[in-house]
C-alpha cells in the first residue's frame, strides 16, 4: 500500500475515504475537553495494518505512524508491500524523508 500520498490530504478526500472503508477504520475526534485552548485533532488507528494516522484542527493528515514490530494489538506495516521501504537506521528515515519532501521528528522515550 502506497502511503506517501496519504500525508496532506484531507480527512474527506476521496484518498483517504477510500482508505477508511478498505480499512473499515472509525476516525475519533479528539477535542479539547479543559478548555486548555489546544486544537481538536482527529486519529484513525488501524491495529491490522500497523498504522495510526493524526489529523489537525484543519482535517489534514499530518502525521503518520508505522509500527514496525508488533506491539499491544498492532501488526507490523507491511513496508516490502508499500511505497516506504524497510528502513534500519535514523540516518536512513532522514535521507528518505529528505528525498521525498518529507518532515520527520526525532521522539525521545
């Protein structure tokens, strides 16, 4: 599955409408239950093909997560199958997002 195009579309464009259904995904809407002023955001997770995605206060895809172990009641995402290939390495994921125009973000545990 190509995924790459997904990033930047709309939460009701064809692709990712698309994308719903072949999933039989639900979009939770998360808003901002204290009155804290952050920006309601909208999340679909979908355990069996490894992958969550993030929309913003605009309904824009704007994150992407791919799991590439299985954890909790996620499967890994099937990169020999996807646009993204089987990456080892934080110098790899740069390369690749520079090479694609895409931001990538270091998280911290």
């Amino acid at each position: 599955m190509d995924v790459i195009p997904l990033i930047g579309s709309h939460l009701k464009s064809a692709v990712i409408i698309e994308f719903l259904e072949y999933w039989e995904a639900e979009v939770v809407y998360d808003f901002d239950r204290l009155n804290e002023n952050t920006p309601d955001h909208y999340r679909v997770t979908v355990h069996s093909a490894g992958m969550e995605l993030l929309f913003d206060s605009n309904q824009i895809l704007e994150t992407l997560f791919l799991r590439v172990l299985a954890t909790g009641n996620y499967v890994p995402f099937d990169t020999a199958s996807s646009d993204i290939p089987g990456l080892s390495s934080i110098d790899e994921v740069r390369r690749f997002a520079a090479l694609n125009k895409l931001t990538s973000t270091e998280g911290s545990a």
